[in-house]
C-alpha cells in the first residue's frame, strides 16, 4: 500500500519510512491519504471519464462531532456506490460463507451460490415494493440466511437492522419501533446450550404491535418446512422459500447511491432508557471492511 501510494503521490512519506511517519502524513493530508485508500481497495463506484469519482473526499474535517448534513465531516461527495456490489464482486466455486449450527452441522455457499441467492431476495424485496431508504429488519441467529437478507436490502438501497433472537418482545420493539421496517425477516426459532428455543410466538406479539410491518418472511431453522400452522396469526407471513421464489431468474441489479447513505441501524444497550439508534454509512463501513 505505502509504495503504491508514493507512485501515485511523490509528496507522499517515503515507502519505507516509520509508521509514525505515514500516521502523521495520514492525518495531516486526509484527501490524499484515503484518495489512495480508495484506488487501493479497488472500490466500484460510478466512474466519471477523466476524473474522480468524487467531487471531494473531504469537507468539514475540522470538526469531529457531532457531524452536520453541510458542515461536515462530510467524505466522498457526489461518489455513489452500493455497499453490497462491493462484497458481491467475486466469483466462483470457493467458500463465500461456511456456518456451523450448535450440533456441528456445517453449511458452506461458494461465491456463485451467494450470488444467485442474494439476486433472488433482492429481486423479490424490490416486488414488494421495498425502495432506497426503506428500512428491512432482521430477528435471526448467526446463519447464512442473515447475511443474505443484510446483502439483498443493501442492494437496492434499504436500511438493516437487526436484533439476537434471545430478545424479548419489549426488546424487538424498543428497536424496531423507533425505524419501522416494512419486512421483517424471522427465524422460527434458534439453538441455544442444547435447548430448541421456539421465536414464533414472539414474532407473533412483535408483529401484532408494529404496523409498518407489511410482509414478515420466516426462514424454517428448527423444522425441516414451515407448516400453514407455524405461520397462523402472523401478518403478511411466507417460507423464506417462497418469498425467493418471486425472484427467481431476475438478474441481480444494485442501486448506486451516496457515499453516506445509511446502511446499518444499529443500537446503544439501552440501559438508560430507549436504545439510541445509530446509523452506519454504507461508504465508511465498506471502507472500514476493506482496510482491515
């Protein structure tokens, strides 16, 4: 990275100089520095012929916090990209995700797998009518299914968030509540310290309490299939399977959007009242992903 970067800017520390010294330089020359940090990493963005894909890398950097929509911090404006093209750009047979339930059961989607999957979710989000800044919760274990949802609201612009399936019904809604989700993706329940542990009554309450909730898809964790029982006195319920099946075939398309368009909402503990909701950016998570 550091030769990479003096080939591309002499004024740049030389390659071997002291961390200390690129540190120094880092700080003191931001534009350059995380100019270099986006050609390195390769980001797909929209190109503009003959010049940056930005109209500036930074503005406002003098004032840390809180940020302002005009005064800054503000990083890469006019760039636009899509946090989940990002991820989504290599191909093949190798292993994108590899999981292990609590029984040791191991599941492992190639990077074509991923793919194919997250164009299906995606597609069928943008059916149900679910747009840029949308927002598209998630109250699911650690399972592919997880990232699968978070990458396919990403790709056409919604907001995620999600909440551990250990939470209790005032937990969900003192989260969800505040964002209002449109979809809210399910499991029908998770494992935990050798316990089947059921989510669907919860889910039943939750969805009951939260009217923005239009369409609630239920990945079957626990029970081979889902039957037209399990999914009784939920609103808008379907089989993950189902809610897929809608966007079967269609190509996976992604919506380029600004560099601080928001991502994530994620949430304090909560212990000194509601959960503050705090919002990620898609363009400096995706950095943040790349550098580490």
């Amino acid at each position: 990275f550091f030769e990479a970067v003096r080939a591309a800017d002499p004024s740049a520390p030389a390659a071997d100089a002291p961390y200390a010294v690129w540190h120094a330089w880092s700080c003191a020359q931001p534009e350059q520095f995380w100019a270099a940090v986006w050609r390195f990493m390769c980001i797909v963005a929209e190109e503009r012929a003959g010049r940056d894909p930005w109209d500036a890398v930074v503005e406002g950097f003098e004032r840390m916090a809180p940020p302002d929509p005009q005064l800054g911090p503000r990083w890469f404006r006019g760039a636009r990209l899509n946090f989940a093209e990002n991820l989504l750009r290599r191909r093949g047979g190798s292993a994108a995700i590899v999981s292990r339930d609590e029984r040791g059961a191991r599941r492992e989607l190639s990077h074509d797998a991923l793919d194919a999957e997250v164009a299906r979710v995606t597609a069928a989000l943008r059916a149900s009518g679910v747009r840029a800044g949308d927002r598209v919760a998630g109250f699911l274990p650690n399972i592919p299914e997880t990232v699968i949802a978070m990458l396919a609201a990403a790709s056409c612009g919604a907001v995620w968030s999600s909440c551990s399936p250990d939470f209790g019904v005032t937990g969900v809604l003192d989260r969800f509540g505040q964002i209002e989700p449109r979809v809210l993706f399910v499991a029908d329940g998770y494992r935990y310290a050798g316990n089947d542990i059921d989510s669907l009554e919860r889910v039943r309450e939750i969805v009951r309490a939260m009217p923005s909730v239009e369409r609630v898809v239920v990945v079957p964790y626990l029970r081979a299939a889902l039957g037209g029982d399990d999914l009784a006195g939920i609103r808008g319920a379907e089989s993950w399977e189902s809610f897929a099946a809608r966007g079967e075939g269609v190509p996976l398309r992604f919506d380029r959007l600004p560099f601080d368009h928001p991502l994530y909402v994620m949430y304090s503990s909560g212990t000194t009242g509601l959960p503050k909701c705090l919002v990620h950016g898609a363009g400096g998570t995706l950095l943040q992903h790349l550098k580490e």
